[in-house]
C-alpha cells in the first residue's frame, strides 16, 4: 500500500513536469531546448533507414556530401539526425545535377553561411 500512495504523488509531479514541457514549447513558438545530447547513428542504421548503399553513403562522404557527427576511437563513424536529411536532399538534386555540381552547390552554400 505505501507503495501505491508514493507513486500517486509522482504521476501527478510527472504530469505537471510534462505540463510545464508543454508551457515552456508554447513560450518558445513549439521549440524546446533539448535535454540529451543529439543522437548518433551508426552507419549500419543509417544505410537500412535511408535504403543507400555503403558505396553511396561512402563516395558522399568522401565528396563531403556528408560528413559524420563523430568519429570514435575504433574510426567507426556516427551521424546526427539531420543524415536523413542530407540523404534525401543529395537524392533530389542528382535528378538534375552530378554529385560534383552538388558539391559545388553545397561548398558556395556554407561558404555564404560564415
């Protein structure tokens, strides 16, 4: 019994946390800062997700395309969500462009952001 009385009060302290989640989005136009780090993907979960190759994934990257998040100690690459992103993107753009035009189109775009 003590133990359901000690939970009741914590569901309504949980509640009115994820109330004041919602007040603190709705205060910042529905963005909230975020609590955790931003998620890695492995390249494993990245190729299954966005149904690219390795040889893709990997000739992106070695044009900078796309450039991993992090890289560990064992050179495992990881990415950020926004891979996803990028991919779909790329995709788009090599209807009309070779991945050299893109890679142009890319450099003048982040050159232009500094």
């Amino acid at each position: 019994m003590s133990d359901k009385k000690h939970e009741t009060p914590r569901r309504a302290t949980d509640d009115s946390s994820n109330d004041q989640a919602s007040n603190d989005k709705a205060s910042h136009g529905g963005v909230s800062e975020p609590e955790e780090p931003a998620r890695l993907i492995k390249t494993g979960q990245v190729l299954a997700e966005s149904g690219i190759s390795r040889q893709m994934l990997y000739r992106y990257m070695q044009m900078d395309l796309i450039i991993p998040a992090e890289t560990t100690e064992t050179g495992r690459n990881l990415f950020s969500d926004s891979v996803f992103k990028q991919i779909k993107l790329i995709q788009q753009l090599n209807e009309r462009y070779t991945l050299q035009h893109i890679r142009e189109i890319f450099a003048r775009r982040f050159s232009e952001k500094r």
